[in-house]
C-alpha cells in the first residue's frame, strides 16, 4: 500500500467516524436523560448516574459527550462509557 492509498483510507475511516458521530448525535440530543455506569477510583464500585445530555462532539477523532447531573456537576464521556437511554 503506498501514501496516496493510506491517505485515502484515512480520509474514508475518517468520513465514516463523522457519520458515526452524527448518528451518536441525533440519539443523544440536548436534554436526552441516560444512564451511566462507571467505576469510583476510589471505591473500587461501580457506580450508576442519572444524567442530561448537554452536547456531543468530535474533535481530533475523540469523541466526548458532556453531560450534567441535577445538581450542575458537569462530567465528559468518550466510547469507553457504559451508557444507556433512558426512555
């Protein structure tokens, strides 16, 4: 494979992770209730949080999805999350 095929499979994978990310978008609209589960660094346990989703975003091929909780504390997630909708 030489560099103008790596470049152009580059190019595709990075097309397909903005389609991927505006489908990720379109289900986790702003105020979208979910719930996450995640690990206490310091407990050890894990974790379940109600939260509202602000905004996805994908910016140097992360992804983030900021969310709130009830009581204004902002948190960031990225593809390792244990997220679900809570519908």
């Amino acid at each position: 494979m030489n560099i103008q095929d790596r470049l152009q499979l580059l190019y595709t994978l990075e097309q397909a992770a903005y389609e991927l990310v505006q489908k990720i978008s379109d289900e986790l609209p702003k105020g979208t209730k979910v719930r996450v589960r995640e690990m206490n660094y310091f407990s050890g346990k894990i974790e379940e949080h109600v939260l509202t989703v602000n905004k996805v975003t994908y910016y140097e091929s992360e992804l983030s999805i900021q969310c709130e909780s009830d009581d204004g504390l902002i948190s960031y997630y990225g593809t390792d999350v244990d997220i679900e909708v809570i519908k």
